[in-house]
C-alpha cells in the first residue's frame, strides 16, 4: 500500500517556525532513537511529533506545558502524521488515552478508528479530517469521553513546527489545544 507522506493540508502550511524555547526535559537514545523526557514516574504521555521531529522546539514546548499541568497518565499523543501513529496505538489496551493534533490520516479515518480501544481528542485545524472519526468513536462505549475541538482559522501544525506563537492568535490557539490535552489527559 502506497501512503503520501504528507496530507494536502500538511503541504499546504508552508515551512516550521523558529521558535527559540528553552526545554525544561532531556534527550535519551533509545534503540538508535532520539528521545524527550520531561519528568519522572511510572506514567507518561507519548508523543510522536510532526514531520519536522524535535528540530523546531514547538513540540517539545507542548510536552512541557503538559506535564506542568499535571498530564502523566499513560497516554499518546500525535501531531500530523505523529497522529496517524497515535490513533493506531489507541487501538492498544495499554493506553488509557490517546490525542490526535492537527493529524493525517491518509484518508484512512474511519478504518483506524473503528479499533480504537480508549478515548480520544481530535484537534485539526483547517483542510484537517474529524467528522468521519467522530461518526465511528461515536459508537464506542467511551464516546462520552472524547474530545473534539475544530481550529479552522489555524493552519496544519500550530500546535507544533508551524506554530508561530509569537503571533497572538495562534499563541491563543495553540494555547487553547494545550489546555483541552491536559484536561483530557488528566481525565482519562
């Protein structure tokens, strides 16, 4: 099966922002694998971050804001085609929760949600799928605890490498989605 890399609204967004965070975490390898870690304990959230990975500091700013406001249960959280690898976990009885921002789902919605096991939040922005996900979670027994918000006056990837938060309205946004993941994730 052939997959694009990218959807039509990824490659419609134009090029990451340079945003100069200074992480509060550390980097790890792991199998050949640069890793973020913020915190410590027996729960986390996982993160599979946009197409840009940990070179703009967007994504790694979210992580932080999360476990500052209390975000540790173990769940997964993924942003553009981070959300493709997302929703494919929550299929897994090991997470709790799972989170989709701004997500591809290479016109897969509705087959990848039909297995997923545990509640979700959806947060695309404008050209971004949810209904047909929402139309399938809308069945499950844990309906009621998901999640979905549309920011169709943002761009794909302003909560991660495309974010300019420097610009109030996407501060606002993107600020906005952190706070329904951290209510999400501490609820679930």
């Amino acid at each position: 099966e052939n997959l694009e890399m990218a959807s039509t609204a990824c490659c419609a967004a134009g090029v990451p922002v340079i945003n100069e965070y200074n992480e509060l975490g550390k980097f790890e390898t792991i199998n050949d694998m640069d890793c973020y870690f913020v915190g410590t304990g027996d729960k986390a959230v996982v993160v599979a971050y946009d197409i840009f990975g940990f070179n703009f500091k967007q994504v790694l700013q979210v992580m932080d804001l999360l476990k500052s406001r209390g975000a540790t249960k173990f769940g997964a959280l993924g942003f553009c085609w981070g959300g493709f690898i997302t929703i494919q976990l929550a299929a897994s009885e090991r997470f709790s929760a799972a989170g989709c921002v701004h997500a591809a789902f290479f016109s897969q919605d509705k087959e990848l949600a039909e297995n997923v096991m545990c509640p979700l939040i959806v947060l695309p922005a404008e050209g971004d799928p949810m209904e047909s996900v929402k139309e399938v979670l809308d069945t499950k027994p844990f309906a009621s605890k998901c999640v979905y918000k549309r920011f169709d006056d943002q761009i794909h990837g302003f909560v991660a490498a495309r974010g300019d938060w420097t610009k109030p309205e996407v501060a606002a946004a993107a600020g906005e989605a952190i706070g329904l993941l951290a209510n999400f994730f501490n609820a679930n």
